[in-house]
C-alpha cells in the first residue's frame, strides 16, 4: 500500500515539472495570406470511344477493337500526342425486362501540349470513334513554375500582414509558431460532349478555345506576438 502511494506521489510531482517546464502560451494570432496568378492553359485531354450494339458479344469486340487499333495506329504519327486505352466495357441491353442485345466500349485518352495537333488527330479519328468530351489543364511544368513563385509571394505577403499585426498591437515582433502551404486551383475545363455515332462521318475538327485556370497558394499559420 505505501509502495503504490509512493508512486503516485512520484507520478504527481513529475507531471508538476513538466507542466512547470512548458512555456507559457499567451497573444498567440492565426492569420492567412495567398497569391494567385491566371495563366494559360497548355495542355488539352481528349477522351474517345468506340462503341458497338447487337446480338453477339463477341463480334460487337471484335468491331470495337479494331476501330481502337486503327485509331491507335494513326496516332503513332502523332508523337507529340499521348495515348492511352481506358476503360472496357460489355454490357447488356434490356428491353421489358429481358435482354435483347449487348452493347460493347472501350475509351481512348489522349493528351497533348500540341493543341493544334489534337485538334487535327481529332478530325480524322472521328470518322470512326465518338468524341466524349475536351478539358484544358495547366501542364504539371507550368504550374510547378508558377507556383514556386505563388509561395514567395504568399509567404512575403505572410510576413508583412504579421508585422502589421504585431506593430498594430504595440508588440516589437513576433515568433512563428507554425505554418501550413496549401495549393489550389479549379477542375480542368470540360468543353463538348458525347456526338452520335452516325454522325462520325461529317463530324468537323472542335473548335479548341484553350482559355486560362487560376493557380492559388494560401499560407495559413499561426504567430505569438513578442
């Protein structure tokens, strides 16, 4: 009994000196700061798809692969141009309940700074895939480039609200006590849509409108005035 009531007397005394030990917490301030910059986008993301109905699955793959294999084949003419096979699918199509049919699709990705360039593979792809839809982004390049600079910017600006808050307050400085980098910018832009498959054959290169995205950097951190 006196060995436990020791111990509980040391444990005591132990936390005393380690609450004694930390510092004082007081005119602590949580405050932000960001920089942001519109810049152009340089980079284009085209999906496509074949896609094929009827009553045997296996010819429908048949069909969809080989509209995907041509349309790989022409873009190896394309260097410039990214490519990738996405998603397939085979499904089936109902009607009252049973099942009438199968439908079959796979999607093609393709991304490019040589916008131009997708602009005219899209053209000619369209003789035989559906576009499903564009997004213009900022290539990983520029926005590493530009938001080197967005962090500078942000942490000057960091800096000097903090100054304005200490001399404002009648303090000499302040101490950082933390610091948070945050990056942000909106989705890519999604221009078009799914166009029919019998109209693939008239179908025109889309007209590209690269447009700009915002790139954003937000310091958020915390200061204790001295």
């Amino acid at each position: 009994m006196k060995r436990k009531v020791l111990l509980l007397i040391l444990c005591l005394a132990l936390a005393g000196t380690v609450w004694a030990d930390e510092p004082p917490r007081y005119d602590r301030v949580q405050l932000d700061a960001s920089a942001e910059v519109r810049i152009a986008n340089d980079t284009l993301i085209a999906r496509l798809y074949a896609q094929a109905e009827g009553k045997d699955p296996a010819a429908l793959a048949g069909r969809v692969n080989e509209h995907i294999r041509w349309a790989v084949e022409r873009l190896k003419a394309r260097p410039a141009i990214r490519v990738q096979t996405e998603s397939y699918s085979t499904q089936p199509v109902y009607r009252d309940g049973t099942i009438t049919g199968w439908r079959v699709r796979q999607s093609l990705r393709l991304e490019s700074t040589d916008i131009p360039a997708v602009g005219e593979a899209l053209g000619e792809l369209q003789q035989r895939l559906a576009l499903a839809g564009l997004q213009f982004t900022v290539s990983p390049a520029a926005r590493r480039q530009h938001e080197d600079r967005l962090i500078q910017d942000a942490l000057r600006a960091f800096q000097a609200r903090a100054r304005l808050i200490a001399d404002t307050l009648g303090h000499s400085g302040y101490r950082l006590v933390h610091l948070a980098i945050h990056h942000g910018s909106p989705g890519p832009v999604t221009r078009g849509g799914a166009l029919p498959m019998a109209a693939l054959a008239e179908a025109a290169p889309p007209a590209l409108e690269a447009g700009q995205t915002t790139l954003q950097v937000t310091v958020q951190g915390e200061i204790e005035l001295r």
